[in-house]
C-alpha cells in the first residue's frame, strides 16, 4: 500500500495526540525511578504494543518498584503476586468456594482478574503455576472449574526473576517464555544516578509519590494508533530478514550457524513489527524506522535463540548470536 508524504504527517500529528499523555506517563514515574531509562521506556513498549514483559536483573536494581510506579500512574487495577515454591493454580486464577447454606458453589476469582499483574520471582513456582499463568498470557482468559472468564482489557503481565540464585526456582517452560513480547536485562545504575539515590533515600526527606495521569481507555486508544504507524516494505523485509537470519544464518552470509540450536519463532516477527512501531509513538513518529526495528530487536530476540552446546563451550550466548546478526545483516 501507497501512503504519501502529507498522510505520514497526518499520522504523525495523530501519534504526537497521543503521545503527550505517555511523555507525563514516562516523567511521573521518573519522580521515583532514577535512571533505568531503558527499562521504563521498554515497559511502556511492552504496553502499547499489548505484549507481557520478562524482568531479569539481580535483586535492589528497582524492578519491582518500577512496575509498581507504572501501575500507580495508571488510573487501572494492580495485582502483585509473590511466586513461592508451594504456590497453587487457584492461588492465581481462583477457586470455587462451597457455600453450605444452600449447597451451591460459588467462583471466588483470583489477582489474575487485574489489568497489571506483577509476577515477583516467576521462576520460583512449580510448572502447574506456569501453565495456568500461560493460559491468562495467550488467551486472555481464565478457566475455573467447568468456567471460562474473559479478562479485561487492558491486560498485562510484569514478571520478575533472579539469574543468580538457581537453589529452589524452577526454569521457565520454553512455550511460556515465548509468550513474553520483551526479555528486559535490568543493569547497575552508573555512579552519578548511586549518588542520587542515595540523596532521595534520605531520611529528612519524604519520597516522591506517583500520581494517576492516564486511564486505561486512553492506552486502548493509543494502541489503535499504533495500528496506524507506516512501515515501508523494506523495513518489514528487514525484520524478516532479521529473524529468519536466526534459524538459518548460512542463507544470509554468517558463520554461526554451529551456535544455533533454534532461531525465533514466527512471533518474534510479529513482535519485532508491533514493538518498531512503539518505538516511533514513544519518538512522537508516525512512520518506522530501520533503527526503531535494531532498537527493540534485542530485547524481542534474546529469549527466543536458542544455542547450541557448540555455543555453551565456546562461551556463546543468545545475547551474542542477536548482536552478531544485528551487526552484519545491511540494514536497508
């Protein structure tokens, strides 16, 4: 499909509309979160482009709070659930309750029902947790008993873990982790933004508090825009070309082919689209980009390569066959 110059402007005056309301969303939660620019902006990406968010970082690095604030500025229903080892499907998508007075059963729903749910620690709960989790993620539906639930919209799952302490987690089911649109890597903050976390936690100091500035009917919204965004053909043939360069990396010229034992799926695909696109309405743009695409790919690829022992002994990691292929694939 054609589009000419003056409707990629009209897209863009639409997009900048809207934008505003995500640029107060963006500096409200600043007010508490010092730097981890990257990880604020990529969960907002996360939610206009309607996919669930994998958190990894090492424990103190803000994750939860940063959700939490995401959550408070968004006038919708926050669920925060604690994953342990001795969790139980009902404890997440509910139960039925026996009601003795008349002898009927009556369906007590569970924190899935929430716009935003937060999985703290997701890796340290059984796979029968996982699977009910999986349900809610793909389908956006909960089935109880003989029962099947719509959740409302918007709908989306924040999911923490730890990639340090192994002893007691159990390793998320490949299916599942393809479910998340985004895998964030959380990292240290520099010393500058140490320093000024330290001066927030001051005890003569009261902490910021993070005010409601947008509905749930106004991110519904946005995301319609998103749908709007151009994308020539020839950045859509770059997105192909950049996933199908993972399962099959001799076709395009690179020698890594012994590090992948899996590329990514069709859904990275889709995903690489949607979130290219997230990264234009973030950059107040009604047309995408080549760099909006390298600039998401990582974080839509890194749990979808899969690598090979060859890769494992030459100390390769997916992180590592995503760069490889960002760096030598031309981009167009």
């Amino acid at each position: 499909m054609t589009v000419t110059h003056s409707e990629v402007q009209q897209i863009g005056q639409l997009v900048r509309s809207h934008y505003e309301h995500f640029d107060r969303l963006l500096t409200e939660i600043r007010r508490v979160i010092v730097g981890q620019d990257n990880l604020l902006k990529k969960m907002l990406v996360g939610l206009l482009a309607d996919g669930h968010v994998l958190l990894e970082g090492v424990p103190g690095l803000a994750k939860t709070t940063a959700v939490a604030c995401l959550a408070r500025a968004i006038r919708t229903r926050f669920q925060r659930i604690q994953f342990t080892p001795d969790l139980l499907p009902a404890d997440i998508i509910g139960t039925l309750v026996f009601q003795p007075k008349d002898g009927t059963f009556v369906v007590k729903k569970g924190p899935i029902f929430a716009n935003l749910v937060l999985a703290d620690e997701i890796n340290r709960a059984p796979a029968k947790v996982q699977s009910a989790l999986l349900e809610a993620m793909q389908e956006r539906q909960v089935t109880i008993s003989d029962q099947t639930f719509r959740l409302d919209e918007p709908f989306m799952v924040l999911a923490t873990q730890n990639p340090i302490e192994h002893e007691g987690t159990y390793p998320l089911p490949e299916a599942q982790v393809d479910r998340f649109m985004l895998k964030l890597l959380v990292d240290y903050p520099s010393r500058a933004e140490e320093r000024q976390i330290l001066d927030r936690m001051s005890p003569q100091r009261n902490l910021p508090q993070v005010s409601e500035v947008l509905d749930p009917q106004q991110v519904l919204a946005a995301r319609q825009v998103l749908d709007e965004i151009y994308m020539d053909d020839k950045v859509k043939d770059y997105v192909v070309t950049l996933v199908h360069a993972t399962r099959t990396p001799a076709d395009f010229g690179l020698n890594i082919g012994d590090w992948i034992e899996y590329g990514a799926s069709p859904r990275a695909s889709i995903y690489l689209t949607r979130g290219a696109r997230a990264m234009a309405f973030l950059a107040g743009r009604g047309y995408v980009t080549p760099q909006d695409v390298k600039d998401i790919a990582p974080d839509v690829l890194r749990h979808r390569v899969i690598v090979s022992y060859e890769a494992e002994a030459e100390e390769k990691t997916a992180e590592d066959v995503v760069r490889h292929v960002l760096d030598h694939i031309p981009v167009p």
